[in-house]
C-alpha cells in the first residue's frame, strides 16, 4: 500500500541553496532582481514533499504562500457553479499561489500533486513583504502584472469549456 502521509515543510538544506537559487531566477516578477537579495531569501525558504495525488492547497482555502515546483508536477484545477475546470499542470520551474504574496487571501483553485508526486520551494508571505518588497520598489506592481495575466488566462479557459459544454 502507498504512504499517503504528507511530510512537514523543513528548512531549505544549504546543499540545495544553488539549485533554488536557479529556480527563483526564473519567476518573472524577481527577474533582474540582484543575486545577493535572492541569496538572502534561501535561508527563508521551506521545502515540502507531496506524494502522488496528494492535494496541496484547497480552493477556498486561505492562503499566505508561494509554492514554486522543483520536481514533479502539480495540477491545477477550479469548480464554479458545480463545473470543474482544468486549468493547468505545472512543472519546474513554475509556480503558483502568487495571489497569496500580495495578500492572505482564499485560494481561487485546487492544487493536486501530478502522477510522480511534487517537491515545492515555500516562500511565504511574511519572507515577501519583510524582505523582497523592502528591497524591491516595485515588486508588487510586478507581482500584480503577473496575477493579472494569470487571472485572464483562468477566465479564458472557463469560458472556453462552457462553449464546449452548454448546460
């Protein structure tokens, strides 16, 4: 029988601080960001394990951090009004729960680990606004472009699959 148990987020191991490192360059909204402000985030980092189908955040649940995938996949889906939605399967070095860093707010879908489980770095909330937004002007606004695009791409998938299937 498979071990369905979820591990605890833990502390990022400094033997793995070069490959994340790697991995926040490549979020658009830190892009350009100077190595020693990203460098000094790593310490702050979580990493957590999810096995296959595990479910890693909840729509509706409140959330207060970014995941940003390592290994593995997650998918990414939405109910409304009874319908579910697929939006997107994520890999390395994608992320999701940007909307979280700007404010704790309730996730706007679920998010379930891929076929072959997911390993995901954690930035949180607190690490964002007492670090990157000290040090980054214009971090939010970034941010922001990014959840906007994200949103729009949400709104056009649903859209999409209600004129595929008229109620």
């Amino acid at each position: 029988m498979e071990d369905r148990r979820l591990s605890n987020p833990v502390e990022l191991d400094p033997k793995q601080y070069d490959p994340a490192l790697g991995l926040l360059k490549n979020i658009e909204f830190l892009d350009g960001v100077p190595d020693d402000i990203l460098k000094s985030i790593l310490p702050k980092l979580q990493y957590q394990q999810f096995p296959k189908s595990a479910k890693i955040l909840f729509q509706g649940e409140i959330a207060n951090r970014l995941f940003l995938v390592c290994k593995g996949s997650v998918v990414i889906t939405a109910k409304e009004k009874g319908k579910s939605f697929h939006l997107a399967e994520l890999k390395p070095p994608q992320y999701f729960g940007e909307i979280s860093l700007l404010r704790p707010t309730s996730a706007t879908a679920t998010v379930t680990a891929g076929e072959e489980g997911a390993n995901v770095l954690i930035l949180t909330y607190e690490v964002f606004q007492t670090v990157l937004v000290l040090k980054i002007p214009d971090i939010k606004e970034r941010l922001q472009k990014v959840i906007d695009a994200r949103l729009a791409q949400k709104k056009q998938v649903k859209d999409a699959e209600n004129q595929e299937q008229p109620e």
